[in-house]
C-alpha cells in the first residue's frame, strides 16, 4: 500500500497531490508513530522513505501544514477515545471492573512468563481452568 501511495503521488505530481496529501499521510504518520512491540522496521523505512519523497515533490511548506493537520487529528482522536474510556468507567462500572480483572490477570501470566525465561528451572504455578467452574455464575 505504501508503495502504491508514492507511486500514485509521483504519478499525479505536484499540483494535483496537494489535495489529497492529508489523506496519503494519515497511514505514513500512523506507521511512524506506533509502538507495538511485533513492528516491521521495512514497513517504518519505507513510511519515512515516501515521506521524504512527498517532501521533495510538493515543497516543505504544504507538506507541513499537511503533516501537522494529520497529527493534530490523530491527537485529537486519541484524547477522544481517553474520554470515552473515562467516562465508560463511570457509566458501566461492572464493564470496567471485568476489564480491570482481565488486565490483572495477564500482567500476572506476563510476569509468570517473564520469570519462566529468566529461569528456566523454575515452573510459575499457572491457573488451571476448570470447565464448570469458570461456566458458573460467580457473586
């Protein structure tokens, strides 16, 4: 995808890009910006390549105003989705406290896995499930 976008945009050239590059750099400042720790550098490397052509080809200053309206954006829905997630804990108490328990149990699984690779003797006890009892209904 990333190569069809610089590809279209060297096609299209200077005049006629300048429309849609908000929409061209929205997947390239995603890929630049995110964390997950299963990233592909080429992926991260091929995103700066075609920023820097996109550079070159439309001039610093409407690739600015372009790049700087995209991360205003991707601002703006981040702190978004933190208020919903704020105010879901505070409309649906019974949700966030499931989500609570769930993000408790797998920092535990984490750090038992963790601790099984510093030391490889050593066996974390781990939670075995018990069809009908995890089935039941608990108060």
């Amino acid at each position: 995808i990333f190569k069809f976008l610089g590809a279209i945009s060297v096609d299209l050239g200077q005049d006629r890009i300048k429309p849609y590059l908000p929409t061209i750099l929205t997947p390239l400042y995603r890929e630049l910006n995110s964390n997950y720790a299963e990233q592909d550098p080429t992926l991260k490397n091929l995103s700066q390549e075609i920023i820097e052509l996109l550079k070159k080809l439309v001039g610093l200053e409407a690739f600015s105003l372009a790049f700087s309206s995209v991360q205003k954006q991707a601002n703006q829905k981040r702190t978004m989705r933190k208020k919903q997630r704020a105010l879901q804990t505070v409309a649906n108490p019974d949700i966030a406290a499931r989500r609570k328990l769930k993000r408790h149990k797998n920092k535990a699984e984490t750090r038992k896995r963790k601790i099984e690779s510093l030391r490889p003797m050593y066996k974390a006890k781990r939670h075995r499930s018990h069809a009908l009892k995890d089935l039941a209904m608990v108060e």
